[in-house]
C-alpha cells in the first residue's frame, strides 16, 4: 500500500563507484525538511493569517486540517504510482506541485484561495514524501542505510523545533509587508533547487514487479475520508445541520465498503490498496489504534495551544515560538533515550510510561492555565511543557518498532505506510475535532460584543481541551497493554538482508518518515 510494498531493487553501490548518491540523499533529505517544517510552521502563523485576511475559524481548522487531510489520503496512492511509474519522476512530479502551491498559499487573495492551495500542498506532499525513503533504499547499499535513516531521525527531530520557530521569525519580521506569507514563499527556491539537482543525481528506480493502481479503493478511501472530516470542522459553524451528521454516519458504511472491495480485490489479482492481513496480527491492530489516537491527541493540542498563546493571551508569534522551544527540546532528548537505552530492557512499559508522563503534563498546564489565567509567563509554562516532550519522546520514536514486531516481513513495508497513513489521519480527525474541544464552548458573539473577554474564554476553551486529551491519553495507555511486551527485531540496524532479485521476498523494515 505504500511506497515499500515490493522491495526495491538495490543498486548494487561501491564505495566510489556512486559517490553521487550523497548528494541525492541530501536533495531528498532536504525536500523531507521542506515538508515538515512545512506541517508545523503553519499554526504560528494562524492568528496573522486570521488578522490579514478575515479567516474565520472555520477557515482556520481548513489551513491546517485540509493539509494533512490531503496527505493522508494520498500517502497510499503516492508511493504506489512511485513503485509503478518511477520513485524519481514521482519525487519530481511531488516537489513541483509542493512548490507551485506553496507559492498560490503565499499570493493567497483570500481564505478560499488559501484554503485550496494548502489542499494542493497536501496533495504534492503525498507524491513526493513516500518516494524518499525508497530512493535512499535503491541508492545506498545495505550497510550504509542504518547510519542513514539515523540522519533522518536528526531532520525529524530539526523540523520539529525549526518550523515554529522559522514560523514564528519569518512572521515577526514582516518582510517587505507580506506579514505571514513568507512561511510559504520561503519553499520556493528550496523547491526550484530540488528539481534542478534531483533530475540530475537521483536514480530512476520502479518495482521489480508489475503492480496495478487500485483506483476503487483510492476513491473510497479519499471519499470516507471527507465525509467525516468536513462536517466535523464545519458543524459548529453551520449550527450543526442534519446532514453533518448523516455524512459522518455515512462514512463508516464507506469504511465498510472499503473493507468488503478489499477483500475482493485481494482475492481477485493480489493487489489491493491496504492489505487487511495486517489487521489479523493483534499487536498491530493496536498499534495503528494508538497511532491513531495518538494523532488525534497532536492535532487538537498544537492548534489549540497557537490560538491559546497568540490570541487568548496576545503574545507576539515570536514568543509563542520560543515558548515551545523546550517541548522540542525535551521530545529530541526523550526519543533518543528511549530507543537506545530503555525499550530494548523495559518494552512497552515505555510506551505507558511516555502516555501517563504526558498526561502528567498536560494536568499540569491545565492547573496553571487556571491559576494564572492570562497573566501566566512562559517560563511558568516551561515545567508542564518538559514534562509533556518527555512522554512524547517516549512514544513516538519506539512506536514503530513496536507495531512492526510482530507483522510478517514480507508486509513490513505496507505496514509502515498504513502506519504513517493513519497517523496523518489522526491529525486530520484532532483539527476536526477542534471545533468541537475549543471553539464549542466560546460564545463567539459574547466575545464580539465583549473584546476584553477573549483571554478569559481563550483561557477556559484552552483547559477544555487539555481535559479532553488526557482522557484519549488514557484510553492509549490502555489499549498499549496489546503491544508486545518486548518488541522483537526483524533487522537490526543498517545490516538488513537484501531482498531477492526476483522481487518476491522480504521487505526489511525502515522508520515510518511521519509529517
């Protein structure tokens, strides 16, 4: 289903022979930067956005939540058409749409304007992301990727903590007037840089073996997708019409639907979009159960939290970006630690460990948001925040493995890319979901005939939030008790077995690269 599902094959790389897979890698290492500073860069821009071009807070939830809707629901069709058509033309092909709407969100005339190309953006983004990983699997020999993807651990990790802050700068500083609209201007000599270079040092690989594009199960999903999405971000505008909720109820018979054109199309020519086997082995089940949760958890808390900082309290988004500098810090250091030194001894205590240590947190800035209403410090929000990047770190970087343990290994890529699928889809739900955890309970015409009542109800819708995402923290620390006690290791560092010439074997195991 995703990019991995046929295992490339690998170029067989000496030492000199290809020393121009160096720079590939850093061209698609930087395009991956691209996207995900991309992801996170938005949020602190919002109340610029808002400002600048009268966005309501519909319009709001759309900027971010359209995104990683549109990403989610072409991840799967993205690297398919790679392993199809070619991972390099794919790659191309995404980097040129990814730059073409980042430079129609930064001329965006209005909300609509803003609100489709992000659309457009999400959509680029799930032809180029999946394709990266598979053009450093047939670019780098075996025992050269573990010390890559460890590179692509770092770039995660750098995105996190850049985007607010580049954000944040790039907003402040106002460049020549366009206020927020650098965010996204800012991709596009990136982007020009990536395919003047990419057309000429990456390689041009396919699948070994011929797939076929499920375009039925593409539909649905994408379908099922919007049907529960949009009314869940429209409905509290809208005063919550009869058909929000038919289309949410609807959207599980197309779920259903889904299943049932899956299991034909398994039975039919062996090439379905998602393979439903997977859902047969019980620590994955749960596995994408927490990922999906955990997502929904990331999307309600980082939108939430942007509107709390820069509108409820009227902070700069300089300094709402700097605040989050801890939180980044801590999940880095939490990530490593937990991958090197205590999953490998304590197993999915870890993962529970991570859940209860950032429900901790989030009780914690939920007691100080209340104290302090909107006379509250950042350094005061520094405690709660460290406590909260600790349980992060500890969930996000071990998860993987602990999903995959148990999957059979010629599936592992599928695996990852439902995975990462669902994590996004989670997001997605969170932003949603927002307009129900924050924006339900401000009184919007209270607040229009009462402007200096906007930080306290900020303030209030802020803690409503919080109490909601330590309620599905608790239901994941629950539902982790499926996860294996001990993963176990299918391959072990950068000294996987290579698959088969003929393509029919395993596929070994590569880390989830998640927006």
């Amino acid at each position: 289903m995703s990019s991995h599902d046929a295992a490339p094959a690998p170029v067989p790389a000496s030492d000199g022979a290809d020393s121009r897979r160096w720079i590939a890698l850093a061209i698609v290492m930087t395009a991956a930067f691209m996207d995900l500073v991309d992801a996170t860069i938005v949020n602190i821009a919002i109340p610029s956005i808002e400002r600048d071009l009268g966005a309501s807070f519909g319009a709001i939830q759309w900027i971010t939540a359209g995104y990683a809707l549109a990403f989610a629901a072409g991840l799967i069709t993205g690297g398919r058409l790679g392993d199809i058509y070619g991972r390099k033309r794919l790659f191309l092909t995404g980097t040129a749409g990814f730059t073409l709407a980042s430079a129609l969100c930064g001329l965006a005339a209005n909300q609509e304007m803003l609100v489709g190309s992000r659309l457009l953006q999400g959509a680029a983004a799930a032809l180029m992301v999946p394709q990266v990983l598979s053009i450093v699997h047939v670019t780098f020999p075996a025992h050269e990727r573990g010390k890559v993807f460890g590179m692509f651990g770092a770039i995660i990790g750098l995105g996190a903590v850049s985007g607010p802050l580049l954000g944040a700068l790039l907003t402040q500083w106002n460049i020549a007037g366009l206020e927020w609209r650098p965010i996204f201007l800012i991709n596009l000599p990136v982007g020009v840089a990536a395919l003047i270079l990419g057309r000429r040092f990456i390689t041009e690989s396919k699948a070994p073996k011929a797939l076929r594009l499920d375009m039925v199960g593409v539909l649905l999903v994408t379908v099922a997708l919007l049907m529960l999405i949009y009314p869940l971000t429209r409905g509290r505008e809208l005063d919550w019409p009869l058909w929000g909720h038919l289309m949410m109820a609807g959207s599980l018979v197309v779920f259903a639907a889904l299943v049932a054109y899956e299991k034909h199309k398994t039975k039919k020519d062996g090439s379905p979009l998602v393979e439903l086997s997977l859902f047969k082995v019980k620590s994955f089940a749960a596995g994408i159960a927490v990922q999906l949760t955990f997502g929904v958890v990331m999307g309600i808390f980082f939108l939430v939290w942007t509107l709390y900082m820069q509108i409820g309290l009227g902070w700069s988004p300089l300094k709402a970006g700097l605040t989050g500098v801890p939180f980044s810090i801590a999940v880095s250091t939490a990530a490593g630690l937990s991958v090197q030194a205590l999953v490998p001894r304590f197993g999915r205590k870890v993962l529970q460990a991570g859940a209860l240590t950032m429900a901790a947190g989030i009780l914690l800035y939920f007691f100080e948001a209340g104290r302090y209403g909107t006379g509250i410090h950042s350094w005061q929000m520094i405690p709660p925040l460290v406590v909260m990047g600790l349980g992060m770190g500890l969930i996000v970087a071990p998860l993987t493995d602990a999903v995959l343990s148990e999957v059979p290994r010629e599936h592992a890529g599928s695996a990852s890319g439902l995975i990462n699928t669902t994590g996004q889809m989670g997001n997605a739900l969170g932003l949603g979901l927002v307009s129900v955890v924050f924006f339900g309970s401000i009184d919007e015409k209270r607040l229009a005939a009462a402007p200096a009542e906007t930080g306290e109800a900020f303030t209030n819708a802020f803690q409503n939030s919080l109490g909601w995402t330590v309620a599905v923290l608790a239901g994941i620390f629950l539902v982790m008790f499926a996860l294996p006690a001990k993963p176990k290791q299918h391959l072990e560092g950068g000294a996987e077995e290579e698959p088969p010439a003929d393509g029919s074997g395993a596929v070994e195991k590569e880390p989830v690269l998640a927006s």
